[in-house]
C-alpha cells in the first residue's frame, strides 16, 4: 500500500499530465475551497475532506497562461493510470492549527503548511489457475510442508469444487 507525499504526487502528476495533455505543467498549484475546511478539535487540526468535498489543482502549462482545474476525481484518474491495480484511492489534506500556523500571513504559506497524503490500496491477490494450484499442491507434498499443503488445497477446493 503506497503512501504518496506532496512531492510523490506533485512528481506523478507532472508525469501523468504530460503524458496525458501533450504538454509539460509548468508549475502545480494547490487550491482549496476555504469554505468546506473543518476542525478536528481532537487532533487540533484543519483537514479537509476529500470525500465530500471537491478540490482543485491549477497547472500552468509551458505554452502560455492556459490554466487548467482538475478535480479531485480528475485526480484520481491520474494515479489510476500510475497505479493501474489500485483498488481505492483516499486523499488526505490536513494543516496542524499551531504556532506556524498563526504566523502566516497568505493562504499560499498556509498551503506550504498541509500536509497532503495519498493512500493508495493495490490489488495484490494472485489468483492461481487450476494447473498451478495442482502443481503447488504437488511440489508442497515432495517438500513435505503441511500448512502449504493445507493452504493450495483449501484454494483448490474453494475455487474449482
């Protein structure tokens, strides 16, 4: 389960937006509707909700002043295409209410405090065909093992009884 930073996502992004939109960003941008931020008084945190809520980036690209929005789904479509096995994709956007926090003085400083975090569950399960689970099942009983034994057997008759 990769877990993508600012700078993972930022660097996935440029790769997947060049690739997609035949142009190279010139520069990413988070933007942030400020009227859906809420407070955790728990964990004396803003955080954003990515669930509920839609937020956007802005990219510049190099062929002039053209400026884009993509969504939060528009998003997730990218990282797809990095991670084509994902299953689900959960971000999290959140900024610790602190001094630092007290002493920014534009919303651009307060972005360069969130902390941006991208959860990515894979699909890791293999799925044996009925000749490999034969043949594990064959190879565990030359080795001896009995839990491996128990295990492709179980798989075997789950699958294919």
């Amino acid at each position: 389960m990769p877990v993508l930073g600012k700078t993972e996502l930022f660097n996935i992004l440029n790769k997947q937006i060049t690739k997609e939109f035949k142009r190279t960003p010139k520069n990413l941008d988070l933007h942030v509707d400020w009227d859906f931020i809420d407070y955790d008084k728990a964990k004396r945190e803003w955080y954003f909700d990515t669930s509920k809520r839609d937020w956007k980036y802005i990219v510049k690209f190099q062929d002039g002043y053209y400026n884009r929005f993509l969504t939060v789904e528009a998003v997730r479509g990218l990282i797809l295409n990095e991670y084509l096995d994902a299953q689900t994709i959960h971000i999290d956007i959140r900024v610790k209410d602190d001094n630092s926090l007290l002493k920014t003085s534009t919303i651009d400083e307060m972005i360069g405090l969130m902390n941006l975090n991208v959860i990515v569950n894979l699909d890791n399960e293999v799925v044996l065909s009925k000749e490999d689970l034969m043949r594990m099942i064959d190879l565990s009983l030359d080795i001896g093992n009995e839990q491996m034994f128990m295990e492709y057997s179980a798989q075997y008759r789950a699958l294919y009884k």
